[in-house]
C-alpha cells in the first residue's frame, strides 16, 4: 500500500539502524512528542533497534491524556441531560473523569455519538432542532481546523442548537515549558508530523533559537521515525541545532494557511490546563468573545456549576510523571497490575495514543506477576 | 382458515394488510399464524418445518451430535456483502464446521421491533434462506416474538445448529500441539469494516464487502484429504488477534505468528490506518484459523487454496511451548522483524482522535 509500504521496509529499517549506530559517539536523550510515534516505536520495536546512547522519552501528546479531568466531568455532565447529544472522538469515551466515563453514561442512557468528523455534529443539529447539540472539541493544532470549521458553518446556518467544551492544546507551549524545566534531560525532539502539516514549523524555530536543542518533525512510520533520529543525531552529534524536516511528504514550513486562518478566525490563545502536568500559559484555545455563545459550558452553566468540586485525580496514577516523560509506563508501580485498559487509572491507559496503553498493548511486563 | 368478520366494535388489532411489523404479529393469533403462512413457511420451505409440529424431527445417522447456538445484533441490518440473515446462517454453520462437525439443521428465532417493515423482514427471511439453500441445510424450527418499539434494535435473529462429526473426527483446542503450523483461510478485518462503513457513511473505505461465508465446505474437504485437523476456530467480533489469545489460554500453549504472512486487502489496510483500527483485532464472518501438524501444512494450503472462499489462505506461523510470562501468550514478528506481544483487544476498538 502507497505511503506505508515503503515507510515499513526492513532493508530500509536495518539500514537507518545502523547509521544511527555509527553515528552516535555520545549519550542523547530524545523526545518524540507526538503519542502516535510513541505508538509506532512500542509496536515495532523501533527502540530496541537503537544503540545504549539513544534514549527515547515519551512526550505528552496525547490530546486525549492531557484534556483536563473537569473538562471530562463536565462533558459527563452535560452528556447526562435528557435533552442533550454529545458528539465526541471516539478515543475520548473511555477516559476516566472524576467517578465516570462517557462510556458509563452512554450505558445508562446518555445520547453520546461518536463522531469520525465534527462537521457531522452540524447534521446532526439540523436534523434534532430540539435536542441541544454538545461537541467535546479536543486535540491538538490537528483537530483545531475542523472545529473552527464546525463553528463558522454553525454561524452560517444560524444553529442555535450546538455547543462546543473547547480543550484544546498546543505544542509549543509544552515543548517551551519542558525545557524551561530546571530538571529537564530532553536534548533533541522529534515534533509531530500531523500537527506541523497544519501549523508547519516557523513556531519551532524560535525554540530552537531560544533553547538551543535540535527539532526535527517527523512522521509516524518506522522508517520515518528512524530517519528522524537519524536527522537529530547528526545535529546533536555536530554541536547543531536547527529545525529540520523529516515529513517533507506533507508538512512544509509554512503549513496550511487555510486551516491556520480558520483557527485564528475562530479561537483566540488562552491558558490551558493540561491533566498531569499543570497550566500552561497561552497553551490553550479558547472561542473569541464574538463567538462565545457556542461555549458549551456558559451555554450549560447552570447545569455545570456545582462540578468544580468532584475534580479529583487518582492518587495511585502517576500519569502526569509519564506525560512529562519522568517516568516509563512499566516503571508505574500501578502499571498492568490496578491500572490495566478495562481497569484504568489515568488516561494513558485508555488512549490509543497512550503511551501506558502502548506498553500494555504490545510489550509485556517484565514480572509476570503484573497481569491477572 | 377463512376471513374472522370484521370488527365492529373499535379493535386495536391492526389491520393485517399493514406493511409494518406490530406487536399483534408476535401475539400468537392470527397476524402472527399470517406472517408464519406469508414470510417465514415459503422461504424456508422444507418438510420438517411445514409438518409445523412442535420440535423438529430429525433422522441423523451415525456420529456424534454437534449442537451450537448464537444471536445476531448487527446495525444496520444489511451491509455491503450480506445481512443479519446470511449472517446468521453463516455465523452458525461456521461453528459448527470449527467442531468437524457436517451442519445438518438450522433453528431461527427472530425477535421483531415493531415498526419494522415487514418489506424489511421479507428481504432478510429471503436472505437467509437463499444462504440455507446455498449450504444445503434447512431451516427446520424457528420462532417469533415482537417487542415494543424502542425495546429492540429493528431486528435480533438467534439461530441454533446441529450437526453430525464423523467418527474418528477429534478438533478441539487440547490438541493443540507445540510445532502447529498455523494457516489463516483468507484475508482478514472485511466484515468489520464493512459494517463501520456503512454505519458511519465512511466513503473513503470504498466499498468493503464483508467476507461473510459458510466454512463447512473447506473444512470437509480440508479434512476429506486425510488432513490431521488438530483445531480450528472461526474468526469472528474480537479478530484474529483475539481468536489466538482464547486458544493459546485454551491449549495452555503459545503461538508465534509473522505479520508479513497475514493477509490483509489494501482497502481494509487503508480504512484501518486511516481510522486507527488494528486489522488483527477487526471482525470476520468469513474466515479460520486451522491448526495442523506440520507436515500437514503445504497440503491443507493447497486444498484451502482450491476454494474461492480461501484462495488466500496462508500459512501465518507455529504454535510454541507454553508462554514463558502469561501475557506472552501470542507473539507477533512485525513486518520490520522485530516482536510483540498481541494482547485481547479491551472493549471496543474506537476510532482515534488524530
């Protein structure tokens, strides 16, 4: 199959192994931030192919891990009024808020869909003018477009039906807040080939100037992920840091001004609370005043209010130590044993791009005593 | 039975010309004696079923009597390459043919959600009997029952099975044996993605037509050909990646099998990466896993491979000793040479975010 094929050879695999092998001289601790690289690198190995030097942390993009738990209970609210459909990504139902998930709720009634695009949220308000239409709007720069979209074509339509609880994050600002991290050990990143096809990488390179520490975006294949090493290595390896651009396929510098402009149209920059790690300033998006009425949660303020109060992590979850890349998923002491997918303690677990639930998935602990 | 005279009084009884299925068509009276006479009885004609008699009757001869039952939900109702109908005969037959056993009898139950049309209904009986028919295997009892409007989902179909194994016939998963070779019939993740498609109108997976077929046929003949069937297993909700983990518990073995052998289409490849979907964990209606000695393995390859049903059949990997850690039940060689664990799928597989 075109675009994969050609990114899974082993011939070309084994060859960017073993150029990475004679490249490295040093040690070099890399972050690949994007949750699907973690996902491709635990289910191919990929980590095991590199040499004693390379060391891989998982960073925290995972949209799904980061929404903060008072934006999950208040889609579990919401989601729980009789006149109220909740359209949400498929990957969000079965993140633990504080007592429930989405899951739970829809099993006891609550009108929740799951969504493959956010335009069809716009449907489905036309089509049930008496049902109040929420979206669950998270994800990174990726999902962004796609929601701006749904709000002018909402505006358009003159819907008065639909709302969005908007979550969504941004990586720069969590790769900002890594390095300015005194105990941070990240020395290179791999960035995120889909976010980057939207936003490009003009943004990194002011990081790079800032910090000093190589960016190289990257796609998602073994192939693509080795060759990102590969570009980085060769950075660390010179004394280099630049912005270098492994995904050439589809991410340019510029990315996609359509989308770009769509999100700029829509949301405006705002903190942002991410679940495990803290607030992040200008992290966030949030609706511009002009189109607040979409807000879900002032739109449902009412039914909202007293739930500011349930927010509670579990204490036994170090997700938060996972997503700053602090700690490994099997060095969780939670880990395949109480937290497992039917049982999770943190989102992690549950997320397809979870990096606990890519080490549950495809590596098996190393006691045999973790798993029931 | 002649024409009751009209009511005079105001009958809540419908009107037996209406085209939708009511509640008085499972009431046990006339409409439901109507809808037996017009829909079920002529699609399912056979003699057994038209002595209309309480139990079915049945002459099986000598062997050992194989029996199975399973429900079928499925939204919608008819997908590109079938229907809850031949599903339900398919699904049924396929687990009776994972014991060795020749399927002999069908039994259906239909639990009916009143409004459905009963054009509908008369489509899926049709179906199914065409799939009966095809199998050679009669719908021999059956049942109807219907439910208030909102307590069902259009349609649920339960058919029960018999079936006859041959003396000297013995698969099952204790036989299982460490040096197995393990040979898939064909490729897999069609059904699943077949029925997500149509449910979510997602265009972009062409159109993927679900692999449902009856296996009773390869299976005999696999098996005519002096072939030592150790076990066999129908891949159905949980996959491939589910069906071995269920075996390797079961024989208490485990199994190491080579991603670059398993056959995938381009297209079901294609909707999975798009939507983030492991085709090893995707549903089949169509397909089997058969576990054989392996000096047996070219020679039940070249026989699957005679039938269209398993032209791509392949021999995906070999059963091991007993895991070394329990969860190392299945192990996966990836295209790239490397290995993984293939764990259960937990839940539901649902679409990623990005």
């Amino acid at each position: 199959m075109k675009y994969v094929d050609e990114y899974r050879d082993a011939r070309l695999v084994r060859t960017l192994a073993r150029a990475i092998r004679e490249t490295v001289q040093h040690p070099w601790t890399i972050m690949e931030i994007c949750g699907g690289q973690t996902h491709a690198i635990v289910r191919f190995g990929l980590d095991r192919l590199l040499p004693p030097e390379i060391s891989l942390i998982h960073g925290p993009g995972c949209p799904v891990c980061v929404t903060p738990i008072s934006a999950i209970d208040a889609a579990i609210r919401l989601a729980s009024l009789p006149h109220v459909t909740l359209c949400s990504f498929g990957d969000m139902l079965r993140v633990p808020g504080s007592a429930d998930d989405l899951l739970g709720v829809k099993a006891r009634g609550g009108d929740i869909r799951t969504m493959y695009s956010p335009l069809e949220a716009l449907k489905l308000a036309q089509t049930m003018p008496s049902r109040e239409i929420v979206v669950f709007a998270v994800g990174f720069e990726t999902t962004a477009p796609a929601h701006a979209m749904l709000v002018l074509e909402a505006q358009r339509a003159g819907l008065t039906n639909l709302s969005l609880i908007v979550a969504h994050v941004r990586v720069p600002p969590a790769i900002k807040a890594i390095l300015a991290s005194p105990e941070n050990r990240v020395q290179g990143f791999l960035a995120a080939g889909h976010v980057c096809t939207v936003m490009g990488y003009e943004e990194y390179e002011e990081l790079v100037r800032t910090f000093r520490v190589p960016i190289v975006v990257t796609g998602f294949e073994p192939v693509d992920i080795l060759e990102g090493v590969l570009m980085l290595v060769r950075q660390l390896e010179a004394g280099e840091a630049s912005v270098h651009n492994q995904y050439a396929r589809s991410v340019d510098r510029a990315g996609n001004r359509k989308a770009q402009h769509l999100v700029d149209t829509v949301f405006e920059l705002g903190p942002q609370h991410w679940r495990g790690i803290g607030e992040l300033p200008s992290s966030g998006l949030r609706l511009k005043p002009r189109f607040a009425h979409f807000d879900a949660l002032q739109r449902f303020a009412a039914s909202l209010h007293p739930s500011a109060a349930t927010v509670h992590e579990k204490s036994e979850c170090y997700s938060g130590l996972v997503l700053q890349g602090r700690l490994k998923p099997h060095e969780c002491p939670s880990f395949a044993a109480r937290c497992t997918p039917d049982h999770p303690l943190g989102a992690p677990m549950v997320s397809s791009e979870g990096a606990c639930a890519a080490y549950y998935r495809y590596r098996p602990p190393t006691s045999s005593a973790a798993r029931p | 039975m002649s024409e009751p005279s009209p009511c005079t009084m105001h009958c809540p009884v419908p009107s037996p010309e209406a085209d939708t299925i009511r509640l008085a068509h499972g009431g046990g009276g006339r409409l439901t004696h109507a809808l037996t006479q017009e829909v079920f009885l002529p699609a399912f004609e056979n003699p057994v079923l038209a002595s209309l008699h309480d139990g079915a009757l049945l002459s099986l001869g000598n062997g050992r009597l194989a029996f199975t039952t399973d429900s079928y939900v499925v939204q919608p109702l008819c997908f590109p390459g079938g229907d809850i109908g031949s599903l339900a005969v398919h699904g049924t037959v396929n687990d009776l043919a994972m014991c060795g056993a020749q399927p002999r009898a069908l039994s259906a139950g239909f639990i009916i959600e009143e409004g459905l049309s009963k054009r509908m209904l008369e489509q899926i009986v049709a179906s199914m009997a065409q799939a009966a028919k095809a199998v050679d295997i009669p719908i021999v009892c059956g049942d109807t029952k219907v439910v208030d409007h909102g307590k069902g989902d259009q349609l649920f179909i339960t058919t029960s099975g018999i079936g006859i194994v041959p003396d000297g016939i013995e698969i099952a998963p204790s036989r299982i044996r460490p040096g197995d070779r393990i040979l898939l019939s064909g490729d897999i993740g069609r059904h699943g993605i077949a029925v997500l498609s149509s449910r979510a109108g997602l265009t972009f997976a062409g159109e993927i037509a679900s692999d449902s077929a009856p296996l009773h046929t390869i299976v005999a003949d696999v098996i005519a050909h002096g072939i030592d069937v150790h076990c066999l297993r129908d891949l159905t909700r949980g996959g491939l990646g589910s069906a071995l983990n269920e075996l390797a518990i079961s024989a208490a073995v485990s199994m190491v099998i080579d991603e670059a052998h398993i056959p995938v289409s381009d297209a079901v490849r294609g909707a999975c990466e798009i939507l983030g979907l492991d085709p090893l964990y995707v549903a089949n209606e169509g397909r089997c896993v058969l576990f054989v000695p392996p000096q047996d393995s070219l020679r039940a390859l070249s026989v699957l491979r005679r039938h269209p049903v398993s032209q791509n059949a392949a021999d995906i990997g070999e059963v091991h000793h007993a895991p070394a850690t329990p969860h190392a039940r299945v192990i996966l060689q990836t295209i790239i040479g490397t290995h993984r664990i293939v764990e259960f799928l937990s839940g539901e597989q649902l679409p990623r975010i990005c």
